[in-house]
C-alpha cells in the first residue's frame, strides 16, 4: 500500500486528494475516513461506496456518518469562509473559539464549496428524520438506511431506538443474516417482545420496557451485546426495572458485577440525570479505574459504596494522588508493547510504564494504573501536547481500534480546538471517532 503520493504513483495508483464535493446528487468525500474516497447518495435512497489505493475498485461500503456533526462541518466552513472573505462573524456563533485557534490554511473557495456539499446532503432529509437518526452514537447510515426502506421504522427509532438499533444491524445479533433489509421489513411492525426474542433477548414485557428507556446516543452495538448476556441475571434486570431512564455510564455500572456491587440507587439516579453520560462513560470509567488503583496502592482496602458523583471524584483524586507518590521509579523496568497506531508532532503515544505514570502524576488521571491493561494489549495511552495538554487512549474494537477517553488536566473537559485535532488525527489513521 502506497503511503504517499509519490510512492502510489510510482506503483501506478492513482492517487487521492483530500477535500469534500458534491454533485450529481451525490457526496464525495476524499480522504475524510482514512485513505480513499467515499461516495454516499442521500435521501430518499441512500447508498454508498467506496475504494482506496490498496483496493481501486468500487464497492458498497456503510460510512461512519454522523449527521449532527456533518451540520456542524457545514456551519464551520461556511463560518470559516466568511472569516476568509473579511466579514464580521456574531459573537454567539460557536465555531468562533475553533475558527481562532485554526492553524491550517485555508482558501475561501475551498471553505464555501465543503460547506455547500454538506449542506446539498443534508437539506433532502426530511427534519424529523434528521432528527430521529442523529441522536444514535453510532451506526447512523444503518439507521438512516433502515428509515429510508421500512414503514414504520422512524417511529420505532424515535420511540425506542435500542429496538431500532437491532434492526438496523441485524447481523451483529442474530447469524446467519443474508436479506438484512428484508428482514427488517418483516420484523419492524411486530411486537417489539418478539423482535427481542428474535436476537436472543428476553422476549418479555420487562425485556421491552428497559429498551424503551435507553438514551439513543447510548445505544451501540457492544453496550447491547453484553447487556443481552446479563439479561438473564434477575438482579440486573430488577436493578434496570426500577430506573427511569438509562443512559451509557448507568448501563456499564449495572451490567458490570465489579461496579454494581459498589453503587448506590442514589447515585445511579443521580448519574442518569446527566445527559453528558448518554454518549460516554466519564463516571463508570472513574470508578473502574479507582478499582484497579486501590488494588495497587491500597491491598485489601474495603472499598466503599459510592453514593454521588462528588463522592466519585473524591475517591479517585484520592487514590490518584496515591498513585503519584509511587514514582516512575516502581516501574522502570517495565517494558509496554508497541503501540498499534502511530502518533503525530503532537499526540505521542506513550510506551513505557515509567511514562504512564508519569503522564499520570503531571496530569492529574489515573493512567498510572493502566500499565496491565496496556500489557494485555487491550488499551494504549497517548500524550496530547497541542493545541492543549490532554491525555486519550484507544482500545481495541473488534479487529481494529477506537477512541476511548480524551482529557484534560484533572479529567477536564477538552476545548473544541482539540477535539478537531484529533478527530483529524483519527481520520488519518482510520480510526472510529467513538470517544466514551
């Protein structure tokens, strides 16, 4: 496979630009999802295929879209193109702070013509459509799909996404799987207990009633998988009865036995409350990680039982602190495999345990207690050093890679300016921009 143009000219690939246009009813995007080129015809009968340098020959091809974030790209250039032109932009526009802080060069022909393919893609989806299929976390070119060829479906995902979800990629529960939209056709007017049925969920009214009250943006594939494994425990599933709604971080914390065993129903209400925990898992992620800290700096401490966010943090800056007192020096010898993305001037994977605990003690986390995760293979850190100091990791998903947590110090929330780098970063790798 050519890494440049250079070499994939000289091996008689044509090479791709990067950029974004449409025509003839169709989005090209080049070089937006790793190496190649993508072409998605859109509403009312999507469709989309793709070829690389590696493999130049068309295919179809289910893009990792995202349509909230394709209506922010195109608010973003046409702000950006503007800027480019001279003209005032508002205060209140919020691509502002992103538009300041960009470093790359940019033509305004180029800002005006990606913000008009977008915006030629998105305008034919009808607003309750848009609208239904964003909300998902993931997989919205399936749901989009799904909604576009069945009757009945944007009504399903807008009431219950989670049963939407499975329809939308039958083959990821239920195998073999040959005609998946005629399946969907057949299954998606049926009681909502026998489309559970059908994928190896309880086929019950309880089973439908805790689908019914998962948050869309907290819907993924494996968050369903290993829900359907602990649907069979009674304790989970009267654990799940009682809550009102259910969003990603309560899921992880109630289906995974190390963390159910320390929370409260108090907090657990006070969790599904934040709508920041829907498409991601900050909180269960805090616990999980002073779990595996206690083990190191406290042997045989009785953890206790966690009873409010703030009791969260406090805990884990404990134990973290802790963590910091230890020293690089306790693991120099050490040694950490290979990280399996490469890194850039300003995202340097971390490769070593005295640097994981370093990482750790300057910015105030927990990576320091990452070292058997990473030893096992499963999870690899990484230093952000621009536009801001933060910290990410990536773990393994399936056969490939995804992002797993970015921060800034103390766990902070990241600015928009360093979530473009590295959502640039995770396009030029291939990775899925799936942060938790």
């Amino acid at each position: 496979m050519a890494r440049n143009r250079e070499e994939a000219s000289e091996a008689g690939v044509r090479p791709f630009l990067t950029g974004v246009a449409h025509r003839d009813e169709k989005l090209y995007l080049f070089n937006y999802w790793g190496d190649g080129v993508v072409v998605m015809r859109g509403w009312p009968k999507p469709q989309a295929w793709t070829k690389t340098s590696s493999k130049p020959w068309w295919r179809a091809c289910r893009p990792p879209i995202d349509l909230r974030n394709m209506a922010y790209a195109a608010r973003y250039h046409r702000a950006l193109s503007r800027k480019l032109a001279g003209e005032p932009l508002p205060d209140t526009d919020n691509v502002l702070q992103l538009l300041r802080s960009c470093r790359r060069k940019h033509r305004k022909g180029v800002a005006e013509s990606t913000a008009r393919a977008f915006q030629l893609f998105l305008s034919p989806i009808p607003a309750d459509v848009r609208r239904a299929v964003g909300q998902f976390g993931e997989r919205q070119w399936h749901v989009l799909s799904l909604v576009a060829r069945c009757q009945g479906a944007l009504e399903l995902a807008a009431s219950a996404p989670a049963v939407a979800f499975l329809l939308a990629s039958p083959w990821v529960f239920a195998s073999p799987v040959s005609k998946p939209l005629r399946l969907a056709q057949r299954l998606v007017l049926k009681k909502r207990r026998h489309v559970l049925g059908y994928f190896g969920f309880p086929a019950t009214q309880a089973a439908v009633n805790v689908f019914n009250k998962i948050a869309a943006r907290s819907v993924s594939a494996r968050q369903l998988l290993h829900l359907r494994r602990c649907m069979s425990d009674s304790g989970v599933m009267k654990i799940l009865a009682h809550l009102p709604r259910l969003n990603a971080s309560v899921l992880w914390m109630v289906t995974d036995e190390r963390l159910r065993s320390r929370v409260s129903p108090r907090l657990m209400e006070a969790v599904i409350s934040r709508q920041r925990e829907d498409g991601r898992v900050r909180l269960a992620f805090l616990i999980r990680d002073s779990l595996d800290m206690a083990v190191i700096c406290r042997p045989g401490w009785r953890f206790p039982i966690l009873r409010s966010v703030e009791q969260i943090e406090e805990v884990h800056d404990e134990l973290v602190a802790e963590m910091e007192q230890l020293g690089p020096e306790a693991v120099r010898n050490v040694s950490l495999p290979k990280p399996p993305v490469p890194g850039t001037a300003d995202i340097i994977p971390l490769d070593s345990a005295k640097e994981l605990l370093e990482e750790g003690s300057e910015q105030h986390n927990c990576v320091g207690s990452y070292v058997n995760r990473v030893l096992d293979g499963h999870t690899f850190v990484y230093r952000m050093l621009a536009p801001e100091r933060a910290t990410l990791s990536i773990v393994r998903r399936g056969s490939g890679w995804a992002l797993s947590q970015i921060a800034a110090t103390c766990n902070r929330a990241i600015g928009q300016a360093a979530w473009q780098v590295a959502k640039e970063w995770l396009e030029g790798v291939g990775l899925s921009e799936t942060v938790s």
